[in-house]
C-alpha cells in the first residue's frame, strides 16, 4: 500500500474493463482476454474506493475504520488485492 508514505492511485480502463455490482460482490470482465473475476464483498469495497479515486492511503484507512482487527493485517490484505488486480491487468499505476 506503502512505501516510504507514498501513496498510490490506480485507474479502470473502462474501454477494456467492464464491471456489474451483482449484491454484495463485483462481477468483472477484462474484454481483452475473456476472463471473469468476481470479488466478495471486501474486495468489492475496495473497488468501488479504486473507481472513486481513492488512493492506497485512503483505502487502508478507510478499511482499518471498518473492520475492528489488527491495522497492519488490513495493509497487508489491501496490498495483496491490488497487487492481485494488477497481475491481471483489471487496474493500472496512474
């Protein structure tokens, strides 16, 4: 999420990435290679946070609001669906 207090903003290609909220999960289609990805509902918060905008910083903190458990663990779990999303094309390093 963090290194040396930077703070990281990622973009949607929409014109490549298609995505639907179907309840509490986020059905999402990269149109380049055909695949489907689905998020639960975690990882759906955080994808609306990526569609608003918000960087790293602000996701984690917004998480550690939410969630009553250990702040590092909820950095560590961010890191790892946006490094996740990344490996596979569905966000980008603006």
């Amino acid at each position: 999420m963090r290194k040396n207090g930077e703070k990281t903003v990622y973009t949607i290609d929409s014109e490549k990435i298609f995505w639907r909220k179907v309840e509490r999960e986020t059905v999402i289609l990269n149109v380049e290679t055909g695949l489907y990805y689905t998020l639960d509902e975690i990882g759906s918060s955080i994808w609306d946070d990526l569609i608003r905008g918000r960087d790293t910083g602000q996701i984690g903190e917004r998480m550690i609001a939410e969630y009553e458990t250990d702040p590092g663990r909820i950095r560590k779990d961010v890191d790892r669906i946006l490094r996740e999303l990344s490996a596979e094309r569905l966000i980008q390093k603006k």
